[in-house]
C-alpha cells in the first residue's frame, strides 16, 4: 500500500528533536496486566485486600473482595461471587483467576508455563483470535493456524471472556494434560484435544541482517527482558541499526519494557500512569547507545507494555514507528487477593506516552502505515536513516 516516503518521514522526526520536554517527574514502576501480565511484588495497598460489604446484604456489590467476602460469610464460593462481580461491574479488563491459573501466568513472567504453545488477542468483532502459534508446539502439531479463533476450551464457550481468562483455561498446572480446543476458521468448525507440553517463552530472539542491521524480536515481556534486550544492542556491531519487532507482543510486565527502553533513550521520562489517581511515571537508565538507528514494527497485536515502550521511542523522536496501528490496551490492573486463594484483577489506572497521549481505546499510530510489507519497509527506512548526527 502507498504511504509517506519514509525519508520524509524521518526528516519531520529530526525536526521534532530528540531531546521532548519532559515536565512530569513522579516516580514508581507497575507492571500492566495483559495476557500474561501482572503487577510487581511491592507493599500492597489495603484498598486491594478483602474487605467486609459495606452495601445492604441484599445489594450486590461490583466489587469482587466485597463479593468474595460476603460469599464466604454466605457459605458460598467466593471464586463465583467475585467472577459475578467483574462482570457486573462492566471492567473490560477485569478477570478473575483460580491459585493454580494465576500462579501459571507468575510463571509464564517468569519464563516457562505450562500450555499448548499459542498466543490471541480481542478481534475488532469480539472474537478471540490466534495471533501467532508457537513451532513445534501441541497448538501447531494439533494443525492450528495463525488466524483461527478460539469458541471454547473444554466445552466452556468463551465469547465475550476476557482473553487472558482463556489462555488461562489453556494452560494448566501439569504437562500432559489434555485441553479440548472449539475452533473456527471461515465457515469451518472442529474441535481438538490438545496435550499441554512444558514451554519456555524464548521471549527476545536476534537476527542479522543482510543489511548489517539486528533485529530485534520481542515477543512478551517476561522477566528478565529488558535486560536481554539491552545486551543485544550493547553487542551488536557499532553503530548498526536496530529493528525493534513488537507485532503480536501482547505485554507482559512494563518494568521490562522499561529496561528495554533503557537500550535507547539515555534516561528521561517513558511513561506517566495514576493508579487510583494517584500519579506517578517511569524513567529510562541513564547510558544508552542513542547513535544507533531505531525503526519498530507494530501491529494491531501489539499492545500495552509494548505499546508504551512504542510510545515512549516514538514521542521521543528516537525511532520511525511502521507498521498498523496498534491494539489499544493502556489500563493498569492490579491483583487482589480473595478468600481461598483465587485471584482476582481490576483495572486502576491509565498510563500515558511522554507527550501525555493516552493508549487506551486508540492505540498508537504509526509514522508510517504498512502492512503486508511492512518488515520491507521497516528495513527500507532503517537503511535511509543512516547514522544520526
């Protein structure tokens, strides 16, 4: 498809200046939720713990401690209560995970989980949608395509389910255990039992270029990163352009994300976020390669931890961003806690690029809109940039 020449677009970059004005200083780190998202061991705030209802027995509560706390005096599950008070509460992120399901996702931050080797996203039309399946995984040898959505997992239809509680039905707590997988693809419809296999994220993976360049892939950021990220480009040969891969990188904890952004902004400002309307930002370390070329690619499974590091470089004026625009995914959510060890995830806040932009519900938008070529034109730009001044 046609778009703007990408020296153009370069040249309107240099001109913005790399140095933005950078006017909020709060500190802090978070980690967003996402499909494998979660918050950073830190003193919990007591807002997050369960609390007694305060509301007439008789009124439901949106809130799912309160929920969960009434239940259990109630001799009711907890679990369901506060499974029904997330989706009363009309929380676009919000889920509820049981202990074994939540203590996956800890472990797929931590590198490896359990699982049958396939990531999804929120389609325009609500459908949960493969995004990219895993080589050599159970997902790819039960025949699994990029594209395929999701009906149901063992019998559960998950229309309307948050994605990250469907890949927590599809993960599970021993390798070898079968999950039955509903799914479509065009008018096609089958089923297929899959048997989950022991699974590291391999979450940055590098590549030279014929032209010189690395590219750099990230898939999610898991523990640890950041930091593989940041030795990649320290490694890489002087001066050599950097291609940032973030399609299909659907997050995962921003402290990461932050790290990685330390390879290319020489400290200053990545991002802004409230947490109950408390504010608060995140700041790059100091001494990164800022001589080095920068070009990310995104797509629309792109999205929160990626998307503000995308934001951050873009803002900036460290990176030519090509590519589609991305998810749309800037909330904040925070786990709490709940009677009998299940877990439970509400959004509490936004974060917003360093021109104060917010990400959620509009994404970022690229300065150079591709999309079957995109990897071409990336590189085409990358090329063009030369090194700057």
């Amino acid at each position: 498809m046609s778009g703007p020449d990408p020296l153009s677009v370069l040249a309107s970059l240099r001109r913005l200046g790399r140095g933005a004005s950078l006017t909020l200083v709060f500190a802090g780190v978070l980690a967003a939720g996402t499909a494998t998202g979660s918050w950073p061991d830190e003193d919990p705030d007591p807002a997050t713990g369960p609390v007694r209802a305060a509301a007439p027995r008789e009124a439901p509560s949106d809130d799912p401690t309160e929920a969960a706390a009434r239940a259990v005096e109630d001799g009711k599950s907890p679990t369901l209560a506060a499974e029904e008070a997330v989706s009363r509460s009309g929380d676009r992120w919000g889920a509820v995970y049981s202990q074994g399901e939540y203590e996956e996702f800890e472990q797929a931050l931590d590198g490896e989980y359990t699982g049958v080797g396939l990531w999804a996203r929120r389609s325009a039309d609500g459908d949960v949608q493969v995004t990219r399946v895993r080589s050599h995984s159970p997902a790819q040898l039960a025949g699994i395509r990029e594209g395929d959505r999701i009906a149901a997992v063992d019998g559960r239809k998950v229309t309307g389910r948050p994605v990250t509680e469907v890949l927590g039905l599809l993960r599970g707590e021993h390798a070898g255990s079968p999950v039955r997988v509903g799914l479509e693809r065009g008018t096609r419809a089958w089923s297929r039992t899959l048997r989950r296999a022991q699974l590291s994220t391999d979450s940055v993976t590098t590549t030279r270029l014929v032209t010189g360049a690395l590219l750099v892939k990230v898939s999610a950021f898991t523990k640890g990163s950041g930091a593989q990220v940041r030795r990649a480009v320290r490694e890489a040969p002087a001066r050599a352009g950097i291609l940032l891969d973030l399609r299909g990188n659907s997050g995962g904890l921003v402290t990461e994300a932050v790290g990685a952004a330390s390879a290319f902004l020489d400290g200053g400002l990545v991002a802004t976020y409230d947490v109950r309307g408390a504010q608060r930002a995140l700041h790059a370390e100091r001494g990164a390669d800022t001589a080095r070329p920068v070009v990310v690619l995104v797509d629309g499974g792109t999205m929160s931890a990626a998307e503000l590091l995308t934001g951050a470089l873009q803002d900036r004026g460290r990176a030519v961003v090509v590519g589609t625009r991305t998810f749309g995914k800037g909330s904040v959510q925070m786990p709490s806690r709940l009677p009998g060890g299940s877990v439970a995830e509400l959004t509490v806040g936004h974060y917003r690029t360093p021109s104060g932009q917010g990400v959620d519900g509009r994404g970022i938008t690229p300065d150079l809109v591709a999309e079957d070529d995109a990897r071409q034109r990336a590189e085409t730009v990358l090329s063009g940039l030369g090194t700057p001044s």
